[in-house]
C-alpha cells in the first residue's frame, strides 16, 4: 500500500489485527473504514536494501557451502569403502574361503573400472571371477562414485584378494585414492597392508591436504 507521504508500505496482517479496534464506530461506513485504514510497515527502498544484503551474505557463504558439501562426499565415500573391506575380510576369514572386492564387468571378470559399482563375492573356484552358476555368492555391493570424480586403487590393479587367514593375496600394500573433480586438496586415500588390515589417511600436519603416513599427499595422477 501506499501511505500519505506517497512510500510505497509492506504491511505485516499480525501487526494489523493489533491496531484494528474490534468494533467500527457506527458513523463511519465499513468499506470507508477499511479503504482509509493503513498499518505501518517496510518502504520498497528498504525492502530492496534488505534483499540486497541477502544476496551478499548469500555470496559470502555459498564457497564454504560448497567445501562442506564435497568434503562429506569424499568422507562418506571413504567411510563406505571401509566397511567393504571389513566385510570381505571378515567373511574370508568366517568362512574360510577366498573373497574378492573389484568392480565387475558384464562377463562377471574384474576390471579396473574402481569408480563404478564395485562387488564383493566368494571366489570358490579360484578363477577370479565371479561364477553365480557355480554356486559363488555375492556378500556386498557399494555404488558407483559421483561423476567426474576420481577412484582408482594401486597402479591399474583389478581386484583385492582377501585369504582365509585375513591377509592379501599378492606381495604388496594398495591404495585407495578418492579424488573430487575440482577439489584436489580434499582428496584422501585408504591404505591397505598385506596383513588385510587398512587405515584412512588424514591431515596430519594441518596444512588442510591428507597425507599417508609416510607424509605422502594424495594425489589421483
């Protein structure tokens, strides 16, 4: 509405309902009543002031929005990749059996397509391949990674290969390493030991940048 010094006014209906008396005096028609009856409120220059700020503020904090919301991904990614090893190390060692944790390709053989959905499945036969007609199972899956995001593990390696007795099969350490596209600093890493155990690295000198512990920084190159 527009008041008598001609600003142009927000009117707020709680602030209204306080100042209406509830009756209308009897000399003064209904429709004059309401038509004439103003309530303060916000001029359009401050409205537009107001949203100004807004925007501003807005700008300000989007950028630390954005870090939050990529660094939760890379932890929840990590954390899930995590809960897949211990699965598979658990069973192979439950179970005393072989398991294996490698992305699956559409013949059942591993690939090193890691930032796909990846599987882990008893290998019985020993062939490397999951084989559901021979009666292997399939203990877990985890879904594929966010696009243009990086996984890759050790150097175009295929498969983990967890023994009955809880360690790797093969001669040395792997590593996970999970990069965001465009977030290189917050890239972080599992590392994983011949003895089946792994840890996930952290920012160990406060420099914002995970290293493994043997201060190496996590890069996807």
């Amino acid at each position: 509405m527009v008041n008598k010094n001609g600003f142009f006014m927000l009117a707020t209906s709680r602030y209204c309902q306080r100042k209406t008396p509830k009756t209308i005096p009897k000399t003064i028609p209904k429709t004059t009543y309401h038509k004439f009856n103003s309530c303060p409120g916000m001029t359009l220059i401050e409205l537009m002031v107001s949203i100004g700020i807004t925007s501003i503020l807005t700008t300000i904090a989007l950028p630390s929005m954005n870090d939050f919301i990529v660094q939760l991904r890379v932890d929840n990614e990590i954390s899930r990749l995590g809960r897949l090893l211990l699965t598979a190390r658990s069973h192979a060692i439950s179970n005393d059996s072989n398991v294996i944790i490698c992305p699956l390709g559409n013949s059942s053989a591993c690939t090193s397509n890691w930032h796909e959905e990846l599987s882990v499945f008893v290998d019985n036969n020993a062939n490397k391949q999951f084989d559901s007609a021979n009666g292997e199972v399939l203990i877990a899956t985890k879904s594929p990674i966010k696009q243009g995001d990086i996984l890759i593990y050790a150097k175009n390696r295929t498969k983990i290969t967890y023994q009955a007795t809880g360690h790797l099969f093969g001669l040395s350490n792997g590593t996970f390493r999970y990069c965001p596209k465009g977030y290189q600093d917050k890239s972080r890493a599992i590392v994983v030991s011949r003895s089946g155990r792994f840890y996930a690295t952290t920012d160990s000198n406060g420099d914002g940048k995970d290293e493994t512990r043997s201060k190496k920084i996590i890069t996807c190159d």
